[in-house]
C-alpha cells in the first residue's frame, strides 16, 4: 500500500502545479508517474515559553542553565542567521522567545557580561531590521549594534585557534564566544542538515576551518546532506565540535518547527491539487494570471509579504549531541515519506527561495545549489533517482545577481565557470585567488556581501548530484547561456524534457515528481541499502 502522501497519476487527475521560480506551472505528468507531497503540519506546542523554560531546567546531558550561571561572569549567546527558516517566521519568532527567557534567567542571576552573536560564519552580514524581526523590537533596541552583532569570519584579530581534530581539521572559532565563561547557541532547525555540532563549530567559524568540510573531496562522500550519518560533511563537523565542546561549555537549545510555510492566502499551494476546492482552484488560478502578468520584483513580494506561519514542535536543550538526536527525530517525523522504488527520471520545480537568498533574487548559482544540492538530497537510505537517471527542473535560469549581496558569485559564474566546471580545479586554482580578494573581503566585512569563497561552496554543494546523475534537464529556461554554462540541457516544455529524458531511460520509465516546497524527505525503500559511508562512534 502506497503513502498518502505519494499519489499515483491516472487518467483522471488534475494537473500539477509546480514553481518555475516565482511563477507557477501547470504540468500535464504521464499516467503512472508518481507525485511526492510533504506530510501535513505537525501539531505545534500549545505554550512554547513553557516547553523553553521546561527544556533548559530539565535538559540532556547536562546541569540546568541556571546551575551554570553566577553573577558576574561572561556569557555569549549565539544565534543562527537568516538563511533559517525559509522564508522567514512570523513574529514572534521562536528565537525572540527563547531569547527573552534565557536573558531574564541570566539577569535574574547577576550576569550582565552578555553579547548576542549572528553565527553567520561566511554568509552575509544581517541588516537591522532583519535581526529587529528575528528578535523583536525589545531585545533589538536593547542591545543593538554594541551587544548584538553579525560575526565577522574575516576579523582575524577576533578569531581564536582552539586546536586540530585527529583528522588534521583546524578549529578556530570567535574570540568573544571562546574566551566566555558560557556559550549558549539558540538554534531554530528547519532541516536536519542544521543544528547539532554545526552551530558553533561552522556558525562561528571562518574560512581557515570551513576549507576543512567545504571542499569537493569531502562533498562527494556525502550520501545524502539531510541524512546526517550518511554525510561526510556532518562527520567532519562532528570532530570539530566535539573538540570545541572539549575546551568550551556550550550549552545548546534547540527548536524544532513544522512545515506550515504557508499562511491561509496562500495555504492551497500545499496541497494535492486532486483536493482542491473549488474556491481553491479559482484562487490558483488568479494567483497564476497574476504571476504571469507582474514584473519579478511584484512576484516575489506577493511570497514575502506573509511571513510563514510556522508552528514550534519541539524545544530541547543542554549537551549538544545528546539534544540533536531528540532535535532529529522531531525533525524526520515531520519531513520523511515513504518512497518505495526509485526512479529513472525525478521531476522537480525550483521555488524562488533558498538559504542565501533571502530578500534578494535567485541567481543562477543558487538555482543549481537547489536543483543538484539540496533537492537531489532529500532523502535518506538512497537517493530518489537512480544512478546515471535524469534530473528534469523547472526554471527560468535568469541572468540576473543582487549587486549588494552576491558580488562575488558574478565573477564566478561569468569568468571562473566558462574556464572550468571541474570543482577540483576550481578549488586548486581559483578559490585561493577569490579568498584573499580584498575588495570582496571588504564587501563582506562592512556591507551584506557574502564571502568570496561562499560561491565556490555553492558549486561544491551540487557536486554530489552531478557525480550520480547522467543528466540535467531545465525546463522554461529563458536562455541558453546560464544552462549551458552550467552543464545542462534545455527544454521548452514539460513534455519535450520527457521525450529527450526517455530517449536514454529504460523501457517504460519510472517517473517520481516532488511537489516541493513545503519541505519533505524521502524515506526511500529500496532492496539494496548502501551503508553510512561517515559514521562516528558515540561521543
């Protein structure tokens, strides 16, 4: 008996409805092909400040907070950035929540040394009215810009080397957050690629211990990004951070959330559009017109200006490890459908948003992190397409990059990509000229650029799709330039990408659609299952 959330098409079904960007689609699949929908919301927390006051008094692992606090000492509080979650959380955002009751804990106790960090690692600075949502207008007006600020990899002054895991792994982390009495990382867990091990020793970190896991060596051991123990990536990070956690005390909490991405205007987009009513389908249709008649900048503000209604899960707090497996588990509940069977062709629409370009444009780099990185990855046991199967996406590929915040990844799709695709060689040759930059260093020091080197990692993070797919189809492409330059092929239909896709698939393909977002993961059921390639013993 199949999932009810993967749906088998038939004679009768309506069309599916998928993102090309920041419009919508109408896809006429082939009988017999199969549609992955994410599992409905979880129920959300009745009282969320009872389950975050409940999570650090009685917390895994480890002594309550208020038991690792005196008066007087320093304490650093970090947070995860922007790229979490996506698109961003109505207010109040479980951040500001769990904020608000860790600091009136600790100037309950007389602690008055605390500094709040963005562990943005190389992502770009926050802007203040962004940070002002996720934290809310009291903590903001409070502590802003002296006591609550972006982290700054490229401040040599202000990074600090702890020491070299066993893997030869530099570890280097923020002076505030090393030389604290305390670290407390609140974190808000979207996928479970975030969190754990990941927060401190990646959020706070730089490029010295980045190029130890963000390179194509490791990228390729990963077997799957969402599945922690099949992932390299996850295994190197893991020794990092428990080698900070070593000579640091961290204190960890964690949140989780459901997938309720969209609010009740929009709220229709979630489900099978076998289900719709009619009140439904005429207000897809409406949104779709409208789509199709609006300039790019309208499109993309009719997704934003309703901030996602996202319901909190779950809370956990103190050691870290010990809170990222409860943190997991919540998480693939959410997110994982079973999938029997994988398929020849996987079918997939590229939404308008991912984790870097919030409130800015989709470029094409981040188009092929998505449809390669992590599209291809959600999922655990085995990938949802079989090796040397066609990978057909849906979107315009637009030559278009926001200025402000991906200056760097221009010269990298303009000059680096047309020289070579090879990420070994891009990282060889063309990384170390992007990281020393001066202008791209000051563009992510002192305005909202991302770091030079964040475009090279972007590519390395499609390297795990490229190595196990014979094909890339995009569908809608508004030029041939940016697909070719990226390796793939171009179609202007759906229907056409399935002619060229089957002229290489096997006698009757198996065809598998992911009707994402929201999010979900594969649970793939499969007869052969590949082993975890990184595992690491407890810690």
């Amino acid at each position: 008996m199949s999932h009810p959330c993967v749906v088998t098409i038939d004679s009768r079904s309506a069309p599916r409805v998928l993102f090309s960007g920041d419009r919508l689609v109408e896809v006429d699949l082939p009988t017999g092909s199969r549609v992955v929908y994410p599992k409905p919301p979880l129920k959300a927390l009745k009282d969320v400040d009872a389950a975050i006051r409940y999570a650090i008094n009685h917390p895994y692992n480890s002594e309550p907070l208020y038991a690792k606090l005196r008066p007087g000492m320093k304490v650093t509080i970090a947070m995860d950035d922007i790229s979490l979650p996506l698109p961003p959380m109505r207010r109040p955002d479980v951040r500001e929540r769990v904020l608000t009751i860790v600091l009136d804990l600790l100037a309950d106790y007389g602690v008055d040394d605390v500094e709040i960090i963005i562990a943005t690692s190389v992502h770009r600075r926050m802007k203040d009215w962004e940070i002002r949502h996720v934290v809310g207008d009291k903590i903001f007006n409070a502590y802003w810009p002296k006591k609550l600020y972006n982290h700054d990899a490229e401040n040599l002054a202000n990074m600090k080397y702890l020491g070299t895991t066993e893997e030869g792994e530099e570890v280097e982390l923020n002076r505030r957050a090393v030389e604290s009495d305390l670290i407390i990382y609140v974190n808000l867990n979207l996928v479970p690629m975030d969190g754990g091990h990941k927060s401190v020793a990646v959020g706070l970190c730089g490029y010295r211990s980045l190029r130890a896991h963000h390179n194509p060596r490791v990228m390729r051991q990963c077997y799957s990004y969402m599945d922690p123990k099949s992932s390299a990536l996850n295994t190197s990070v893991v020794r990092m951070g428990r080698l900070a956690n070593k000579k640091l005390n961290v204190f960890t909490i964690e949140t989780t959330i459901n997938n309720r991405m969209f609010d009740t205007p929009l709220e229709f987009l979630a489900k099978n559009e076998d289900d719709l009513t009619r009140t439904e389908r005429n207000a897809l249709h409406a949104l779709r017109f409208t789509l199709d008649k609006v300039p790019q900048p309208a499109r993309q503000a009719i997704f934003q200006r309703v901030p996602s209604p996202y319901g909190v899960t779950g809370v956990f707090a103190g050691e870290t490890e010990a809170v990222h497996e409860h943190t997991l588990r919540r998480s693939f509940e959410q997110y994982c459908v079973p999938v029997v069977g994988q398929s020849d062709i996987l079918i997939t629409g590229i939404p308008y948003i991912s984790p870097y370009n919030v409130n800015s444009f989709l470029n094409p780099l981040l188009v092929q992190v998505m449809a390669n990185g992590y599209l291809f990855n959600l999922y655990r046991n085995a990938p949802m397409v079989k090796k040397g199967g066609t990978m057909i996406i849906m979107h315009p590929c637009t030559d278009l990059f926001d200025n402000e915040h991906h200056a760097p990844y221009i010269e990298f799709v303009h000059r680096v990509l047309p020289e070579t695709r090879d990420a070994m060689e891009l990282h060889k040759i063309w990384e170390p000229k992007f990281a020393k930059n001066p202008a791209y260093i000051e563009m992510y020091r002192y305005g909202h650029a991302y770091h030079p080197t964040h475009p090279f990692f972007m590519w390395y993070w499609g390297e795990a799709g490229r190595q196990h797919l014979g094909r890339m189809i995009v569908v809608g492409a508004d030029n041939e330039y940016i697909p070719q330059l990226l390796g793939w092929e171009t179609a202007r239909t759906m229907d056409e990408a399935l002619r060229m896709a089957k002229q290489t698939a096997p006698p009757n393909p198996e065809i598998m659609t992911l009707h994402c977002p929201p999010i979900f993961m594969a649970e793939m059921q499969v007869e052969k299952q590949r082993a975890p390639i990184a595992a690491l013993p407890e810690g």
